[in-house]
C-alpha cells in the first residue's frame, strides 16, 4: 500500500486530523475520544511471533494497566488492520486481561492506521513469511490537552519509568527518578542513531554519554574556580613599592 508522506509528529504537538478507529469491542473511536485523559501509545500486531517484540509491549501494559491513574488510559493500536479485526483484537486482549475501560485496542481503515503509525516513525513491510510485519516500534505519552510530551523508539523502556511521566503528563507529581530514566533511554536512542549503534546499547550509551557530561562539566567547574581563585589572589595583593 502507497500511503502518503507524513511528518513525524514533534513534542508538544497534537496529532492532525483526528483519525477515527475501531476498537476491540468493535465501536467506532476517534482520536478526540480521549480527550482530558493521558494516554500511552503503542503499536504491535496479533500475529507477532517475536516475543520480544509486541507480546512483550502487550505484558509491559499488562503490568502498568493495574497502576494508571484514575484518568489515564492505554492505547495499543495494531499495524495489521486487514487481519487484527475487533473480534480478532478482543481475544488478544483477553488473552491480556485488558479492562477495555482503562485499555483499548484500536483497528480501522488501513489506509488511516498506518498512516497514523508512520507518524511516530513506525513503518511496516511485509516480512519474510504470509502474516509476518516487519516494522518500527515505538512509546507515545499524550497530556490531558492531547499534546505529545515523549516519543520513545524502541521497547526497552520500563512500566516504571512511563508511569511516572505519564502521571505527569496527567497532572500528578511524577517520581524524577523514573522519569529521568526514561530521558535516558531517549537520549541514548537518539545518539545510538546517530552513531549507528543498535537500541540494545541505548540506555549503556546514554548513562556514558551523561557520566561523561558530568565530569567534563565537574572538571571545567573545578578549572574555573582555580583560575578564579588565582585572579583573586593577584588582584586583591598590594601593590609593589616605587623606587626611590
């Protein structure tokens, strides 16, 4: 399928056009129905054989469904919408235990879908075998206001560390710990990009890159106050006695 050019969508943008779905309880489900909930963001496909892969996404909502706040939602949005109808998504939600009240998983018009996935840099191809993807991955967390606050690639982040943005985003206190953690694994994705290092080192890549940013800014701090301290002691001494 030709789908059109789409710009990838940017922190603190709203997605354009308000594209309608389906989801798994087969009602039809428009972007704006989530409107004044913080939402998380991902993509998989039933027919995923790769347990690393969409299953693993799936048991990482599993675990954070049971901690969202009262408001917030899970959004799991499949890239096969030919085959992963809504009655097809609502065994795999059952085989989850998704609570459709707190978790949706939304099918619809192929054309709709993926281009909606291509903005968040998740493209698909048909794999090596009938019924298998190839395609990106990727974590979206949306405010109550429906502006996007992180874009993760990859699925090496942790139900913690997307809690305690998504809380955020929701208008709560977030833990800054977890929150940097997942900073992290961004800024390790981003520079692993730009180095052509894969997204397994992302998280080692960005703690070295950041430990070294310290010390380099600890060292310059420390060559700055001595040189201040010199300047100090010059400036401030008497000066020295004429001749006579």
């Amino acid at each position: 399928m030709l789908l059109p050019w789409v710009p990838t969508i940017q922190i603190g943008a709203r997605v354009p056009g308000n594209p309608t779905f389906v989801d798994q309880l087969g009602r039809r489900v428009r972007w704006n129905t989530f409107h004044g909930r913080a939402r998380v963001l991902a993509f998989m496909y039933t027919r995923c054989a790769d347990a690393t892969e969409c299953p693993a996404i799936s048991l990482k909502f599993q675990e954070m469904q049971a901690h969202l706040p009262p408001s917030a939602r899970l959004i799991e949005v499949t890239i096969d919408p030919t085959h992963d109808t809504p009655r097809v998504l609502r065994i795999y939600a059952r085989n989850f235990g998704a609570d459709p009240r707190r978790w949706s998983l939304l099918t619809g018009d192929p054309a709709t879908v993926l281009t909606f996935a291509k903005r968040f840099n998740v493209n698909v191809s048909p794999g090596n075998a009938p019924g298998v993807l190839v395609h990106g991955e990727a974590l979206a967390i949306f405010d109550r206001s429906d502006r996007l606050t992180s874009l993760t690639a990859g699925n090496s982040w942790e139900p913690s560390e997307v809690l305690a943005e998504l809380r955020t985003a929701d208008g709560e206190t977030g833990n800054p710990l977890e929150r940097l953690g997942l900073w992290l694994q961004n800024f390790g994705v981003s520079c692993g990009a730009a180095f052509g290092v894969s997204e397994s080192f992302a998280r080692p890549l960005a703690y070295v890159i950041a430990i070294g940013m310290l010390l380099f800014t600890g060292a310059a701090i420390v060559a700055l106050a001595i040189a201040l301290r010199a300047w100090l002691a010059t400036s401030g001494s008497p000066p020295a006695a004429g001749r006579r």
